[in-house]
C-alpha cells in the first residue's frame, strides 16, 4: 500500500473527533492495519477534505456523470463509509449547479427520441481479483490486486501483500483507478466482501 496515501488518511483521523468516538463505542468500527474500518470499509475521517474529494469525484466526474443519490452513494458505500454519508450525499447533489441546470423534465423528452441506449463507458463496470502468494518482489510484494474493466477487458496490475487487508484494498484502488477513471458504478469481487481477516487480540465485545 503506497505510504503516502495511508499517511493521508491516517494524518486525518487525528483531526476527526467522531474516530475516537466510534472507535471505542461501536464494535463495528475495528483498527486493521493502522487503518480504521467499519463492516470491512474504509473509513473516511472527516479532515483533510478526503470526504468532500471523494463526493466530487463519485457525483461529478463524466464517469459518474451526476447520477442521483441512491446510485452515487451505492457505488461509495461498496469501499467507503463515514458516519450520515446519506446525508453529504442528498445535500451534495441538492446544491450540485450542473444537476439544477439539468432537471429531469427537460431529460426525459430527450429521452424518448435516443434510438439506442447510450453505449457504457470504460471502467464504468470493473472486476477485482486477487493474485496471491507470488514470489516476493525485493519491495516485499507477493500478490497483485488485478482490475479488469469489462467494457474494454483492459487488466491493471497493482502490487500489494498476500496479507492485504480489504481496507489496504479500497485504498490501492483509490489510488491506482479511481483517481484515473472514477468511481465505477458497477464493482464485481469475490473477495472485497469477504475480505481475509486477520487474527486479532484484542477484539472488543
Ligand atoms: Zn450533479
């Protein structure tokens, strides 16, 4: 996992009261690597502008292309979780200028005239895997996170441990697709829901 985007979000917890709170209040909310995570999701610290940055980039970006709140805040709450996300969202999209320009009466006359559906966009539908025990790179990688767009079958390889954690997961792709190409509306993983779970000590009841 690239240090510096862990850095990022681990700098911001220290500004997010609410991560103390939820951390040793609800079980749910467990410490994984550095990285706090809520029902296997990454959890955003409300600082360094991380919740606003990830809105824009699931409600704005021509990927997304200002889908309404229940689609925008489906493909968030696949990797990402923040307490009263719903809210940010509705409010989000109720002040987005480009979505008031566009009302949905004016979008649905136009509607019935398209002969055909409009074609998907690359990386709008991905597939996640996992290639793991490898042999280990002199970086101490030994598996990669494999992303297939299913539109165009391109595959990006990214690096990561055979003991990746989901959380370390989200954050690699962060970096490595969604910062690219968007959030895609569509994720398709075996292993993102069920991630390995790491042995833990301290595990509060
Ligand atoms: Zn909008």
């Amino acid at each position: 996992m690239d240090p510096q985007v862990k850095e990022d979000i681990i700098a911001s917890y220290e500004q997010d009261e609410k991560t103390k709170d939820l951390g040793s209040q609800d079980a749910r909310m467990e410490k994984d690597n550095d990285l706090w995570t809520y029902d296997n999701r990454l959890y955003v610290p409300d600082g360094r502008e991380l919740r606003q940055r990830l809105l824009t980039e699931f409600h704005d970006t021509p990927m997304h292309g200002h889908l309404g709140v229940d689609k925008t805040l489906a493909a968030m709450e696949q990797l990402f979780y923040w307490p009263n996300m719903v809210d940010d969202v509705r409010l989000y999209i109720k002040t987005c200028e480009q979505c008031q320009r566009n009302k949905p009466s004016n979008l649905k006359k136009a509607g019935l005239l398209k002969p055909l559906p409009v074609p998907d966009n690359p990386f709008e539908s991905v597939s996640l895997d996992f290639i793991t025990l490898l042999p280990e790179t002199q970086r101490g990688h030994g598996a990669l996170l494999v992303v297939v767009d299913r539109l165009s079958r391109l595959m990006t390889l990214i690096p990561t441990t055979t003991d990746v954690t989901a959380a370390e997961a989200a954050a690699l792709f962060y970096k490595n697709i969604f910062v690219h190409f968007g959030m895609p509306s569509f994720v398709e993983s075996e292993r993102m829901g069920t991630p390995r779970r790491k042995p833990r000590k301290n595990r509060r009841r």
